[in-house]
C-alpha cells in the first residue's frame, strides 16, 4: 500500500501571498531591532501610544491579565495541548506537527532575538520582540491557515484572496489583543509587541513550508521502498 499525499498545511493559493508578507515581516524584525538594540526605554512612536494605552484600570485591566494568562506557560501549553488532540482526533497528524513546531519556533526565535538585541525594560528586562504577541500570532495564522485547506475535491480551500486575508484577519486580531495586553499590563513598549507579531508572520509560513517538504519527501522514500519490497511476477 502506497502512500498518500496528506492535506498540505501550507496550501498552494497562499503560498506566493504569506511567502511575500513574511519576507516583509522579517525585515520589520531586523529594522526594529537595529533601532532599539540595546534601548532601555521608549522610542518616540511608543511614548506616543503609550500616553493612550499603558496603566489600564478596572475593567480593562483585569482583561489583560486575563489574555496575558494565555501565552503564559499553563495557558500557552493548553491551549496548544487541546489544538493537537483536535488535530489528533480528525486524523490529521500533519497539521498536528505544524501547530507545535510552527508555535515553538515562533516563541524561540522570540527568546534568541531577546538576547541578541538587547533592549530592556523596567531597568533590565529583555524585552524584543514580545514572545507574547508572537505566541498568540503564531497559533492564530495556524489554525487560520489550516482553515484555509481543502477537503478533498467537493470541498475545495478558500481562493488565494480570501485565504490570505482570513489568515491575516486572524493573525492581526490575535496580535493586537495579545499586543494590547503587554503594553496595558506594561510588560512590552507597543514596538515590542509589533516585534512579535512580524517575527510570527515571518516564521509560521516558513515553517509550513518545511513541515509539508519534509513530509512529502518521507512519503516517497516510503513509496520507494514499498515497491522495490513488491515480489517479482
């Protein structure tokens, strides 16, 4: 028995859209963090938004504190948990593979570029781009992304237009609540969290990309060896 294809997560109508906005993403990520490398406080364009969002009082506090406890480690690993037994559950073992790897890279890249640019916050915490913001981007374009796919041929994916403007509704609405969050609860500068989001935006479609090339080229050494095991007639 042959192989396959299994659902792509990255479908052929996004590719050349999300190839595109991540590239545009990454270079917000290194221009950002060319500017503010080794900051310890605001910019201008912070201490501008800032003045409209940050020291949110009842009741908006205590939303933000409510979406913060989403990318925290309990609610972060929750809420990926009960994602990848959905995925589990529809069979759908891919999907599964991308919603981990694509968030963990995400949030990695975050912690790595912390160190790496060296702004800080509250005199000495590393704070871009917000792993946050990035955590909460990160499974919003998956889940939309894989929305997004087909089911077969009587129910084909959404076109390259609709699909891309979902994935990006759905990475923009997640980012700029997780964002809001950071800045109100004063964890983030507002650039901090916009690092976040660009960096989610640049390694997500990348990485579905390499989940759906790494498991097509294991299906066909799996194909290859299937036929070279069949009996001579």
């Amino acid at each position: 028995m042959t192989g396959r294809p299994a659902p792509v997560v990255l479908p052929p109508a996004l590719r050349v859209g999300l190839g595109s906005i991540a590239a545009l993403a990454a270079l917000v990520v290194v221009l950002l963090g060319i500017r503010y490398g080794d900051a310890g406080g605001p910019g201008r364009a912070d201490a501008w938004i800032l003045t409209a969002v940050d020291g949110a009082g009842p009741p908006w506090r205590y939303v933000a504190l409510a979406t913060d406890s989403l990318g925290e480690p309990v609610g972060a690993a929750t809420l990926v948990a009960a994602l990848v037994a959905s995925c589990l559950l529809l069979r759908r073992p891919r999907a599964a593979v991308f919603l981990v790897v694509g968030v963990g890279i995400s949030v990695g890249a975050t912690t790595l570029l912390k160190h790496l640019v060296g702004r800080t916050i509250h005199g000495g915490y590393l704070s871009y781009p917000s792993g946050h913001t990035a955590f909460a981007t990160a499974l919003a374009l998956v889940v939309a992304m894989l929305a997004t796919r087909g089911r077969g041929r009587d129910r084909p994916g959404l076109g390259r237009t609709a699909g891309t403007l979902l994935v990006l509704a759905a990475a923009l609405i997640a980012g700029a609540a997780m964002g809001w969050a950071q800045v109100a609860l004063g964890a983030h500068y507002p650039t901090d969290a916009l690092g976040g989001w660009c960096t989610a935006l640049a390694v997500v479609p990348a990485t579905a990309w390499a989940v759906d090339r790494v498991a097509e080229v294991a299906r066909r050494k799996r194909n290859r060896r299937h036929v070279t095991s069949l009996p001579e007639t």
